[in-house]
C-alpha cells in the first residue's frame, strides 16, 4: 500500500498541485466505560489539502481483534445442535465504516481488497491466519474442507452476528464535507463496545484509488468502580470469588434479621 | 436507568434487573422454592452470557439459602449429619461440574447442555409434581375414612437397605448406607454447577422418596446442603472461569429479598396441593418454552463464539 500510495504521489507531481494529504483526529483518546455507559458516540474531524469535488474521504474504526469459531446449526433427533465449527483468528470485534459516498461507488471491490478495506476482506485473511496456524501444528483436520459458497456462508454469520449489536457498521453517508477541505465522521460506539485499542484510518480516494491516508489511535476502557471490580475479578479471582460468597451470605444473614423479627 | 455489570460487560436497565429478583423473589417465597430454574433461563434471555448467568445465579442462591438455612438450624428442623454427607457429594460434585462446563464451553456446546439439562429435569419434576398434587387434591375430595387406607404399617425394605457403610442418623431416625446420601449430594453439586441452580427440586424428592427422611427436616437438610454448595460453586466459578458477577448477583439479591417476604406471605393463603400444582405448572412452562427453543427452526442457521475461554460478544 505504500508503494502504490509513493506511486500515487509521484504521479500527482507531474501535475502543476500540491500533493494531496489528509489529517484526522478524534474528539476522545480514550472512552470510558463506566457503570451508566450505554453507548456513545465519537466524532473524527479532519482536513485535507488538496481536496477536489470528485474526491472521497473513507474513515475505518477498527477494535480489537479475537478469536472466532462460528458453528452451523444441524437437527439432529429433532433439536438443533451447534456443528461443523470453522475457526478464525484475528477478527475485529469492533469494525465500522464511515464515507462520503457509498463504498461501491468509491472504488472497485478489488482496489478496497488490495487496501484491507472492508470486513469480507479481513475475514478471509482471519479464516487464512488460522489455516495456517492449524497447519503449522499438524495436518489439516480430516473433515473435508467447505467449499467456497459454504465459507461465504460462515463470513456472512460473523458480519450478521456483529451487525446484530451494532458492534459492525456501515454509514455510506457518514462523513460530512465541511468549508475550506474540512470533513467530519460520527461513528457509533455501542452499548457492548470491546475494551482494547482502536485505531482510525482514513483514506481520501480519487479516481478509485487511495492517495493519501492517515491513522489514529484511541482506547477504550473500563473506569471507576467497573475497572475496580474487573481487575479484581481477574487479578485475583480466588479472593474475589470468596468475598463475593461472603457478601452474598451477609446479605441473606440481614435479610433474615431484618424481616425475622416482624 | 442503565447500568454497566463489569464482568457480563453489557448494560441492562437497573429496575429490569430489581424487578426480576423481586418477581422471581415472590414465586421462591410462596413457593418455598429456590427459583434458580427461573432466575438462570432469565438472565440469559436478557442476554447475560450463559456463562456468567449461570455462575452468577449460583452466587445468588448462597444469599437466598442463608437465611432460610439459619432459621432452620435455630429451629433444629436440620439434619447436620445427613447434610455433612449430601454435603461431600455435592463439593466433589460441584468441582466435577465446573471442570466439565469449562470442557463444555471449549467445544461450543455448553448452551444445548446447559438447555437439555432444563428440559428432561424440569419436564421429569414438573411432570411428577403435577401428577402427585391432582391425586392429592382428588383425595382431600374423597370421605374421611379412604384417606388414611394406604398409610400405616412398617416401611418396606428397597435396594437402598442392602447397601453397605450403613451409619446412624439420631435427627432424622435413619439407619442407612452412606452411599445414597454422596451419590444424591454429588449428582445436584453437578447440577448446580451446569445449570446455575440449587437443586433443591432434585433433592428434596429424592431425600422423600429416596433416603425416606422425614419431612420436617427436608428442607431445612436441603437448604443447607444448598448453601454450601452453591458458595463452593460461586468460588470455584469465580477463581476458574471468572465468570461471577457480583454487581449482578447484589442487584437479584436485593429484589429478591423483597420479593420472597411478600411471596411467603401470599403462599400462606393458598392451599398446599394447589400451590403445588400451581408450581408444576409453572415447572412445565418453563420446560415447555425451552424445548420449544431447541426444536423449532433458529431465525440464524450460524453461531458466532469466542474462541479461548473469552466471555461475550
């Protein structure tokens, strides 16, 4: 990509213009989770210079990555059972896109491919990663291997599945041009957003193909009391684990003295 | 008003999460039940991650049995002996059910377990409770003198009696084998652990019907039992699958304190069999809802899971 942005750059010098560059930022370098989050929104403002009227401006927000098994639904005896697991690594667990225009009508599907815009793209590699990794240990499981339509099947549940929590997004209209080569993108964050780091890219297309971008960073993460018990959970689960019986055995000891003696 | 619960990581209405310990409190109280069969399919039908909502219903049940527990042990309608017993079963049972549901959940099919379990218990219990309680209203219907036709006499030997390691137990006028008693206790730890429950819908008819204890010290047995295992249950969830979470587990227990003195109140003025009967109903609703999720055709062929022990998504 950088090659092919350098090429871009190169090519744009034989016209008599400045080099078109993009800057962007986010109004939070960290959200906070705390006991009333219940979604929220961030806003990414940039400029461009250089901004012409057939240019496109795409922003991608993408969350932390995880690890996925999708499962197919099969009847077996009458009730449906999870079957035929196909394993990814390294999936988003939060991905939206922002663009002045409907993606399509930016570019080719294989110019966005070549950029790694797009969740198709990033779950074919996910499904790729894993493969490898799978192979890497030992042969391949002996089950046969799904056919192409099968997996696009899989890919479609995973996007499904996001899109059900918001937690994958598409706003074709999302980013506003404003004055003087300002843009601006609102991006959603939902009520089950994923602690970790986020990163922004954001692309300013022209003639289908990328020629400037620019990434930012930001995170997300629990705070206040909601931090306090999480990392208690997890740095110290016995103890955790003992007080919570303790608090629970406490509890149903006062609800015993308060209303026993009525 | 929403709030954020730190380890089911989703935010829920704060009043919905008061309101469901409150209702669930006011069926356990007229009922005399636990209410986790009730509580556990809830949480996760409002999407509380199965894991988490069954390891936090088990940390709930350890506030709900305290108190009855207590007002037993002070009455003396307790069998300490018996209950030390169910009670060994019921740890080794509780940590042979955790290892298995993190077995579970590795392979992807800890929810059709977790759902399986509720359908054949719940439609077994439910079934025979309903069957019991009509015949019993038909018999209160029937004249004074065929009531008592088929009590009376000495009880009958059954396979139970020529088990070995036979032991005295003064409370409850027993002299049976151990072996019943652990077997019982290690079967509901097991159950407690999968399904978030206490099982006291198991235990009690199996303590009647099983080991012939007598009914005054049923409950109060099977409260303690409960107690000690669901806290075993809760620490053993916490410390392996840190899956407990407490600020869910306060919020049902404070409902649900509230709502169990009005159940208890409002039992008093229904009839024992009826309020029985009533039970099985409900039991077999819950059951029914459940299978029916199993059979009919899902509205998403695919399921998308965490790999590796992570809860959510």
């Amino acid at each position: 990509m950088l090659l092919e942005l350098a090429l871009a750059a190169s090519l744009q010098q034989a016209v008599p213009q400045e080099a078109p560059q993009i800057m962007a930022a986010l109004t939070h370098e960290t959200v906070e989770i705390r006991e009333d989050f219940a979604g929220t929104e961030l806003i990414l403002y940039g400029a461009t210079r250089g901004l012409t009227i057939q240019d496109e401006i795409v922003v991608v927000l993408r969350g932390p990555d995880q690890d996925l098994r999708v499962m197919q639904k099969r009847r077996s005896f009458g009730i449906w059972v999870n079957a035929q697991a196909q394993e990814f690594d390294g999936v988003p667990a939060y991905y939206s896109i922002a663009s002045t225009r409907p993606l399509e009508e930016i570019a080719t599907s294989e110019a966005l491919i070549r950029n790694d815009i797009g969740l198709p793209q990033l779950l074919v590699q996910a499904y790729a990663d894993r493969l490898n990794d799978l192979e890497a240990i030992e042969a391949p499981a002996e089950d046969s291997e799904p056919t192409g339509a099968d997996l696009s099947e899989y890919f479609a549940a995973v996007q499904r599945a996001g899109a059900r929590e918001d937690l994958y997004s598409a706003a074709p209209r999302g980013v506003d041009v404003l004055d003087g080569g300002l843009f601006r993108a609102t991006l959603a964050l939902p009520p089950r957003t994923p602690v970790g780091n986020y990163t922004a890219e954001v692309y300013l297309f022209r003639e289908g193909r990328p020629i400037a971008s620019r990434s930012t960073s930001m995170r997300v993460e629990k705070a206040g009391i909601e931090r306090v018990i999480y990392e208690f959970a997890h740095g110290a689960p016995m103890i955790y684990g003992l007080l919570c019986v303790a608090l629970a055995m406490l509890a149903g000891y006062a609800a015993a003295a308060m209303f026993g003696r009525r | 008003m929403q709030i954020y619960l730190p380890i089911a990581e989703i935010s829920v209405n704060i009043f919905l999460l008061l309101g469901l310990g409150a209702g669930v409190g006011f069926l356990s109280g007229m009922f005399g039940v636990g209410g986790g069969f009730l509580m556990t399919p809830m949480l996760m039908f409002i999407g509380i991650p199965p894991a988490v909502a069954v390891s936090t219903e088990a940390n709930q049940i350890v506030a709900s049995s305290a108190s009855g527990a207590l007002a037993h042990w002070r009455r003396r309608t307790l069998d300490p002996k018996m209950g030390g017993l169910l009670l060994i079963g019921g740890s080794a049972g509780s940590i042979f059910g955790v290892q298995l549901f993190s077995f579970l959940r590795g392979l992807g099919q800890i929810d059709l377990i977790i759902s399986l379990s509720y359908v054949s218990f719940l439609g077994i219990i439910g079934g025979l409770m309903l069957i019991e309680s009509v015949r019993a209203i038909m018999r209160r219907r029937q004249p004074e003198e065929r009531r008592e036709g088929g009590r009376g006499g000495h009880r009958k030997r059954t396979w139970i009696d020529a088990l070995p390691f036979k032991m005295r137990f003064p409370r409850s006028g027993l002299y049976i084998s151990v072996i019943p008693p652990i077997a019982i206790g290690f079967f509901v730890g097991t159950l407690a652990a999968i399904m978030g429950v206490g099982g006291g819908f198991v235990m009690v008819p199996a303590m009647i019907y099983i080991l012939r204890m007598p009914t005054n010290v049923v409950v109060g047995t099977s409260l303690f039992q409960i107690l000690f295992v669901t806290g075993l249950t809760t620490f053993l969830q916490a410390s392996q699958n840190q899956t407990v979470d407490v600020v869910l587990a306060m919020l049902l227990t404070v409902g649900g304190v509230v709502g169990a003195q009005f159940g208890a109140r409002a039992g008093r003025h229904v009839k024992g069999e009826e309020l029985r009967a009533l039970l099985a109903f409900m039991v077999l609703a819950v059951c029914l809802k459940l299978g029916w999720d199993l059979v009919v055709t899902p509205s998403d062929m695919f399921v998308v899971l965490p790999r590796g022990g992570e809860v959510g998504h």
